[in-house]
C-alpha cells in the first residue's frame, strides 16, 4: 500500500505535480532544495505539519512528508540546519511548514518534533527542484521599492510582532486603503501572513515567495532573493505596505539588511517588545528608534509606565479597543506625511 505524501507549506510556490525522487550523493545537498522525508516519529501531538493552504494535520509514522533543506536560528525554541544531518540521514521538520535539518539545541518546553528519514530529492527531469528554480521571475521594469511602509519588528520571536500587524492591516483597511502584508525575514511558515490576509491585506507574501525556506542565509543571497521580491509586491501597486520583520534584526535572519532594502519607504517604525529592557537593547544595539513600542511588553500599565520611563518612546497595548484612535491617529499622520 502506498504511503500518504504531505506537502509541508514551503511547497506552495513549487509545481510539484506527479511527484519523483531519489536519493542523490550528500555532495549535491544544498538550502532550498526540495526533498522527501518518511516520518519516523510523528512527534508531539502538537507537533503539526501545515500543508501548502495552511491547514495543520497530525502525520503518522511511514507517511511521506515533502520539504526542504534549511536553517533555523530561533532564540526560544531550536536551532538546527541541514548540515548537521547524520550519516543515518535522519533530520527533523524545524517547522511544522516543512524546513528540514537537524535540531542542534531546542528548549526544554518544546514539544518533541516530527523525526523523518531523507528518502530522496524531487526532481523534474532528471534534475533535483530547488525553491529558487520555483520562484516567479520578477518584473523587467521594476523600479526600487517605493510604497508607503509601516515596518513592525521585535526585539525577539514571539513578542507580538504579527498580533500587532494584525491589528494594523485592519486599521488601514478601515481607512479604504488597498494594503500589502509580507513577511520578509523568518523561518518557514505560512500561519503568519495568512493572519495578515484574515485580517484583510488584499495581497500577502512572505520570504517562501522569494525562495528561501528561512532567511538564515548568505546577505548576498538575501539581498537578490529580497530585492526581485519586493518588485513583484510592487507591482500590485499598494497605497501601503505592512512588512513585518521577523524575530530581531540583531538575530542571523538578515533583519537589517531586510530594513536597508525598505529604505526611505518607511513612514513608521513599530517595535514588538518582549519586555521593558528589551526595547532599551534594541535602541542601543541596533540602533533602531521606534515611533511606538507594542507588543507583550505592554501587556499591563506596569510595562508601558516602565518603556516610557526607561526610553521616553509612545507604547500601546493594541490589543484595548481605548488604544485604536491614538494608533489611527499614528497611521494617519504618517501616512499624509508621505
């Protein structure tokens, strides 16, 4: 009997119809490209694959599981990459979109993950299907990314960064604005910026569109990766852009180089805090001023009371309903000043 094939999420910009693969020599491994796992712990059972529509199911040991080879680099919960794969080539799914590798440290509150073995890379004939090969050209004529941009980043994962771009895609499309939502630096998932589309951005993308299953990569890559990206969203021709960059810039993720490419685009500045002396870390480290701190960090009045007085920076718990107008009032003036 043959065994299910599930698509981890990263596949979703692949046309992987008719599906064949076969082991190819470790020499010829490489990030990004698409491989076939079969599941040999199924893990925890909160330990769920998210297919290419963003449904989440529980797989079982024998199913196949289709991905690929990547890094992730996540302060809280695991670190791990495709190099470390051992000789019995069995590998971890780091996310449940389907990034493979092997788990080199995880915390002691993550559930235990899926556990696969490499049965082969997908190829289309003859040839091994990476995600770049996979990634729609960008534009002839683009020009340099321009849209009016509201940049959300957090001084580390978990810190409210998609809550808070959630909230303010909303916000925008109250205002009868046509609005972008794109995820540009992470690990592979796709939950995020499809919350971004729950709320109402009439487009959504993230870094997988770009072709890298995490932004745990070379600058240079990054950089040409993001820059034919960022033409592409240009196209759809926005009023304005929500662009969430993940975890923090001071992280392997390539978050300042993702702020470098948005350039003079960016009319204001949202940090996602994890706490009071983060916000405080990321002024001075990374030299980043916001122009309002969100985020668990202003969870109650004590965490806003202690960010103004330790920063002298606006904080507001988006979440209260009390806090929309001022956070409209925010938008609005930012936007006109563009």
């Amino acid at each position: 009997m043959n065994s299910p094939v599930y698509r981890g999420s990263v596949c979703r910009i692949a046309q992987l119809d008719g599906l064949d693969w076969q082991p190819l020599p470790r020499k010829r491994w490489a990030t990004g490209d698409y491989v076939v796992g079969e599941v040999t712990h199924a893990g925890a059972p909160s330990a769920l694959v998210e297919l290419c529509n963003g449904r989440l199911i529980h797989v079982e040991v024998g199913d196949l599981v289709v991905g690929a080879f990547g890094i992730r680099h996540a302060t809280l919960e695991a670190t791990g990459t495709w190099e470390a794969i051992g000789d019995d080539h069995t590998f971890d799914a780091m996310t449940g979109a389907g990034l493979f590798g092997e788990i080199t440290s995880v915390s002691p509150f993550l559930p235990r993950t899926t556990r696969l073995r490499y049965r082969g890379h997908v190829l289309r004939d003859g040839q091994k299907v990476t995600m770049r090969q996979e990634t729609a050209a960008p534009p002839p004529d683009a020009a340099p990314w321009s849209t009016p941009t509201i940049l959300i980043v957090g001084s580390s994962m978990s810190a409210g960064k998609t809550a808070s771009g959630r909230i303010v895609v909303r916000r925008l499309k109250r205002m009868g604005l046509k609005v972008l939502a794109a995820k540009l630096t992470g690990a592979g998932r796709y939950r995020d910026v499809l919350t971004m589309g729950d709320a109402g951005a009439d487009w959504i993308y993230d870094f997988v569109d770009g072709g890298m299953p995490s932004t745990v990569c070379d600058p240079d890559a990054y950089r040409t990766h993001t820059t034919d990206l960022l033409a592409r969203m240009q196209q759809h021709q926005p009023d304005v852009a929500v662009i969430e960059a993940g975890a923090s810039p001071l992280e392997p993720y390539n978050g300042k180089t993702a702020v470098e490419l948005l350039g003079d685009s960016v009319v204001l500045r949202i940090l996602a805090a994890s706490d009071p002396y983060a916000v405080l870390g990321i002024q001075t480290a990374f030299a980043f001023t916001p122009d309002l701190v969100a985020g668990i960090a202003t969870n109650t009045d004590a965490g806003i009371e202690l960010i103004e007085t330790l920063t002298s920076l606006p904080a507001l718990r988006l979440i209260d309903a009390e806090a929309l107008p001022m956070l409209d009032d925010l938008l609005a003036r930012a936007l006109q000043a563009k």
